[in-house]
C-alpha cells in the first residue's frame, strides 16, 4: 500500500521524504490555507520535493472554471494529480482531465454509488474521507471496503485513496481491505514508528549491553 502525506507544510514534507515511506502528497484548500502560503508556489514546491503523485485541488464549484483551473495546476508538474470535488460538475471535469492525460483525485468521498461514479468518470484516485464518517457515526471504514469489493468486481482501475485518516488503525484497516493508497497526517505517520514495548526492549537491551563493557566500534 502506498504511502501519501496529507499536508502542504513544506517542512513536515522534508522531515519525513527522506524516510523512503512518502509516495505521494495530498493537498486541499484548507491545507494550502493553513500552510499560509501561495497554492501554485506550494504545489511547485512539493512537486520538485517528492516523485509520487501530488494532488493539488481546483476552488471553483462550475465545470468551466474547475476546468480551466485544472488544466492550470496540471500544467505546474507532469506529478499533478488535479483534486476535483465528487459533484456533477466535478465528475464532468474528471472525464474532460482524464481524457487529456491529467491524473485527477476525485475527493469529497462519502458514499459507495459516488466512488462508482468516480471510476466511470476516469478518476485516477477517489477520496472517500473516512474520518469524516467516523464522525458522525457511519463506519468509515466500511465504505472503503464496499468500494475495494465494487472495483475489483469489475477491474475498475481507479486507485482507492484513503482519505480523512484520523489515527494508526485507519492505516491498518486500508492495508487488509485493500485499499490502494493511505493519505496520512505527518503526526499520524510519526505514530506509526512507535510502541511502548519497543522502548522498554531497547532500553533494556542498551541497559544490559552497557554491563558487558563491549563496545562495537
Ligand atoms: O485529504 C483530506 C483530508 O485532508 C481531510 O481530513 O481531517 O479534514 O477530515 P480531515
């Protein structure tokens, strides 16, 4: 399963890209509004940083103007993948990018019938934001795999990117349904490396190896 960044912090991107687990970055409006920065300088920025898929999202609502806007940002890096929101026009502009090369990640994912539109529609990624049902007491988690079963059914090859992600088990459960990609909070990612009983077996190796007095260098 791949491994995407859910940030437009440049730095939290350079703290972990060296690591070898970023695959690819996910971005959205509020992101880019956190990150205090300019979107096109941002997304430029973190596709000379990082090989993967970099998903930079269109802020109109219409089909016209998500178009000429997609077509703007894809043409920032050849690993632009152009975020469009899963409405009508949305999905109109999907097939429009999709039939002209552009990667698109169709977001805004909350529902199994929106995902098999999605795929209809060329998506290269879909976004169902699991968090976001978690929530409000859906099960998040279940549509992944609704959407993993559906795809495979029928060979769709639109990648399922876990989106939303809230802790360490969203990460897991993506991996055993199936699920194609995890797009995940830096701090969440940091979680990953860690167990308390890691710890207390380094501590008491280290503690143990000190007593022989050995050193290996
Ligand atoms: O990639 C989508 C993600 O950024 C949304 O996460 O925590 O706002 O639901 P959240």
């Amino acid at each position: 399963m791949k491994l995407f960044l859910d940030t437009a912090n440049i730095d939290e991107i350079k703290a972990l890209n060296n690591t070898g687990f970023v695959d690819g970055v996910t971005t959205n409006p509020s992101l880019i509004a956190k990150s205090g920065r300019d979107l096109m300088e941002t997304i430029a920025e973190i596709c000379d940083l990082v090989d993967g898929p970099v998903s930079a999202e269109v802020t109109a609502t219409d089909a016209e103007t998500m178009l000429k806007e997609g077509q703007k940002l894809a043409k920032i890096a050849d690993n632009v993948a152009v975020k469009v929101p899963l409405t009508e026009a949305g999905l109109l502009v999907c097939k429009a990018l999709s039939d002209q090369g552009t990667m698109v990640n169709v977001t805004l994912c909350f529902s199994t019938a929106q995902a098999l539109l999605a795929a209809k529609a060329g998506a290269k990624f879909i976004s169902p934001f699991v968090g976001r049902l978690d929530d409000i007491g859906s099960n998040g988690m279940g549509l992944i795999e609704e959407i993993v079963t559906i795809y495979a059914n029928y060979d769709m090859r639109t990648e399922v990117l876990v989106a939303s992600v809230r802790g360490v088990q969203h990460v897991v459960d993506a991996a055993l349904m199936g699920a194609d990609v995890a797009t995940v909070p830096p701090q969440v990612i940091s979680a990953m490396f860690k167990h308390p009983l890691t710890d207390k077996g380094l501590a008491a190796f280290m503690s143990d190896w000190e007593k022989t007095g050995q050193s290996i260098l």
